[in-house]
C-alpha cells in the first residue's frame, strides 16, 4: 500500500514538473515573440534608411535611397512565392509610368534567391520600374521588414509618410502616392 502512495506522489511530482516546464516555455516564448513585436520598423515621421542595391538585371548598376532626393519614393518588398504580392504588382505597373512624371519613384526590393523565377515573374507581369536584389537581406534588415509585401512611402524630404504590411489596392495606391508626390 505504501509502495503504491510513494508511486503516485513520483507520478504526480513528474507531472507537476512537465506542466511547470511547459508553463515557464510559454511565457519566455511569449516574451521573445512580445520582444520582437516591439523591434521597431521604421516609423512614420523617421528618415528612411539610405541604402544602395543592385538593378535587377543589369550589369552592376545600383540605385542608392539618397539619389532620389527631391523625389517621392515608394519602396516596396516583395517575393516572386507572395501571392498578395502578385496581385498588387500589376496596380504598380499601371501606375508608375503616370506617377514617373511626377516626381515619384517606385523600387521594388525581390527577396527571392532565384534570379530565374524573378526573371519570368517580371516578363509574365510586364514590370518595368525598377526591381532591386537584396540578395543578403541587408535592406530588408535596415527596415526591420517582417510579413510581406510591405511598402514604404517617403516623402521628397526622406522621412517616411506611411507604412503598410500586406497588399495594396489601386485606389490605396493611388492615394498613397498622391501624398508623396512632390509639389510643383
């Protein structure tokens, strides 16, 4: 009878212990994934971050955040893999060549590896603004860029008027790039 009570208090105790270490994983899980929320992206009203990055596509030629100055700037990443993301694409397409006129730059930043996949994306969507390689994520990192596509729209001044996670629609486009576009 003894024997029986010590092995149901063992029984009980590695139970209690199990529940104590999966209770104790959750929280510092929680705190992690709070800690990281709380990593700040560039913020509305902040200089957007300089950076220079290569054209996708050409041989060397790059284009710096700080060559664009005086103009506003759409900066959008995204991935061949995103599906939201193809679906705002062609709303940028007919878009830039209106806004190009007026002062307003859009830059896509690729995340994908495959410069293959990219390539036949580009030639099936007929894009022709500029698409930048972040091959190493450096950029990405700089803007502190999570879920994508994530667009930033900066101001002829630098600073970062909006920032939107997730897909755009025209009309939201359209009316984000009327915000950035320089007066004349």
């Amino acid at each position: 009878m003894k024997e029986k009570t010590v092995q149901k208090k063992k029984k009980r105790l590695v139970f209690r212990t199990i529940l104590l270490a999966v209770m104790v994983g959750l929280v510092v899980f929680a705190l992690i994934s709070n800690f990281n929320k709380d990593k700040a992206v560039v913020a509305e009203g902040e200089p957007a971050p300089d950076f220079q990055l290569e054209k996708f596509g050409s041989n060397g030629d790059t284009i710096a955040l700080s060559d664009l100055e005086g103009k506003g700037v759409m900066l959008n990443f995204w991935a061949t893999y995103c599906e939201p993301c193809k679906k705002e694409m062609p709303y940028m397409e007919k878009l830039y060549s209106e806004y190009k006129k007026k002062g307003v730059e859009i830059l896509a930043v690729n995340l994908d590896s495959t410069n293959l996949v990219v390539e036949q994306f580009l030639d099936r969507y007929g894009i022709s603004f500029p698409i930048l390689q972040d091959e190493n994520g450096q950029v990405m990192n700089r803007y502190n860029v999570g879920p994508i596509p994530s667009t930033f729209f900066i101001s002829p001044e630098g600073k970062v008027v909006k920032h939107v996670v997730g897909p755009l629609t025209l009309e939201k486009l359209d009316g984000y790039l009327q915000q950035i576009t320089p007066e004349a």
